[in-house]
C-alpha cells in the first residue's frame, strides 16, 4: 500500500499517511492521459476564428473595367482573392472543437497522474494549511520550509476555500491554489509538485476510490471540518475559563477590608444589645 509523509506547515514530519491502493497505487496509463489531455486542451478552443469571403467583403459589386480592349486579364471583381482587400479562399470558419471523454477514462487519467506524483515523491501532504492573515511572505516561509522549495511549478489544492491562502499565494508566479473539486490532468501533470491537506486527500479517496459524488464528498468534508473547528473553539474555551481565577480563591485587598468592616459592625451591635439587656434588668431589680 502507498504511503507518504505528512508535514506540518513548519517543515517537520509529524507521521506517516497510508493512501488508497485504488487511487494513488496504480500502474500510470499513459494512452488514457495522452488522449485525455488532448481532449482537455481542444476543448478549451472556442472555436471562433473566421474570415470573409468574397462574397462577405464590402464593395466590388461593379466590374473595375470593360472585358476586352485594355489588354489587361479580364476581371469582374476588385474584391477578388487576388486583389489586396479582397475576399479569402479555404479560410477558417467557426466551428466547435468539442471532443468527449467517458467518465470511466477521465478518473483513470488522474488516478495515473496522482500515482505517478506518489511513485515519484511529488506529492507533499500537510496536516493543515491555514493562515492568519492574508499574507504573501508567510506562504512563502511556508512554502521554502516544505520538501517542494526548489523553485518548481507548485499546486496547492484545499478542501475548503481559504481566501487568506488565496489571497496570500495570488502574487507567487509558481504556485497556484484551487478547489479540489477543480482536479484535473493538465494542471496536475504541468505542475512539479501538488501539496494538499489530509482533508484534500480523504476527499479523492472518498470520490475516485469509493465512487462518491463531488458534491456528496464535499459535504461531508465541510461537516467534518466545521466539527473539528467547533471541538477546537470548546476546547479553547475550556482551557480559557480553567486559567481564569475566581473572587473566591484570590480576594482582593478591597474585599478583605469590606469584610473586616462588616464583622467591626457586627461587634458593635451586639456589645450594644448587650449593655441594654444590663440596664434593663438593673431597673427591674430597683422595681
């Protein structure tokens, strides 16, 4: 079975990660990402390049001089293909280029690609990629700490839209951030390198191995997270309030004195009821 290290985001091996057999250990099939990368590219032609004819050219609808006697070749038209400005022959029309690729070759295509990056230790899993605040030299320190600072082509794909790591990685000219659900051979294969969080790789396992929907896995990815970020924040918390000290195991200078003050007051009444039961009852023994 394949496995891979896994890093946290200061460089460090934190352990070690069993992949999928079925997705990241299979045998590359190069005539399936030959035929799927051709596709992939004519399919982003738009199709549209055109010319006119010399039927679609303005003007030359007089014929430039008399057919015979001016010892000229014999012409009917100024917007002939021979002429300057003319019309064009055999020129391009639109049309599309569409070409169809079965589902089954399309996830053959980059479970070949995801296993040539593990064969060749080109895929860098991280435990976590978060960042604070929206800022371009901490992805850099991150990125220069990671097995990928050699200055190649790097692809960063997240469970999760982070606009801090969007944001932050925008302005590097070899890395480029995008949603898993976005994964496709071309840019796996034109990149040297492909970081993802363990998230990210739970969420190919569960679409290319288990035959999940992409919107199903990024369901349960999203709740997975959000659950893992609440237990966070209550663990936090926690720790917080168990931190804090009570009135009642530090009282402050101020209480003490209110105290004495009150237990001074509590004396002085009951010296005074005490001096009037005395002269009450020494006026009833003169009675």
């Amino acid at each position: 079975m394949p496995s891979t290290t896994v890093y946290n985001m200061a460089g460090e091996a934190v352990e070690e990660l069993e992949l999928s057999e079925q997705v990241f250990g299979v045998i590359p099939n190069v005539p399936v990402l030959h035929q799927v990368v051709t596709a992939q590219l004519v399919n982003r032609r738009q199709g549209n390049a055109s010319t006119k004819t010399r039927s679609e050219v303005s003007g030359g609808n007089k014929k430039p001089y008399r057919q015979k006697g001016t010892g000229r070749a014999r012409q009917g038209s100024i917007r002939a293909p021979q002429f300057r400005h003319g019309g064009v022959v055999w020129g391009p029309r639109p049309h599309p280029y569409h070409h169809d690729v079965p589902k089954k070759m399309r996830r053959l295509a980059i479970r070949s690609a995801l296993s040539d990056k593990v064969a060749n230790e080109q895929l860098v899993v991280v435990d976590n990629l978060t960042l604070d605040a929206p800022r371009t030299k901490d992805m850099l320190a991150i990125l220069e700490k990671l097995p990928s600072a050699d200055g190649k082509k790097v692809l960063m794909m997240l469970p999760r839209r982070d606009e801090n790591v969007v944001l932050s990685t925008r302005n590097i000219p070899t890395a480029k951030v995008q949603h898993v659900s976005c994964i496709n051979v071309v840019e796996l294969l034109k990149h040297d390198y492909v970081i993802m969080p363990k998230m990210t790789v739970r969420w190919i396992e569960m679409v290319f191995g288990e035959g999940l929907s992409a919107d199903e896995a990024t369901r349960r990815i999203a709740e997975e997270l959000d659950a893992a970020e609440n237990a966070q924040d209550t663990e936090d918390a926690g720790e917080t309030t168990a931190e804090e000290p009570t009135d009642a195991e530090e009282p402050t200078a101020e209480s003490e004195l209110e105290h004495d003050e009150a237990e001074d007051d509590v004396e002085d009444e009951g010296d005074e009821e005490s001096d009037d039961e005395d002269s009450s009852a020494a006026e009833d023994e003169e009675e």
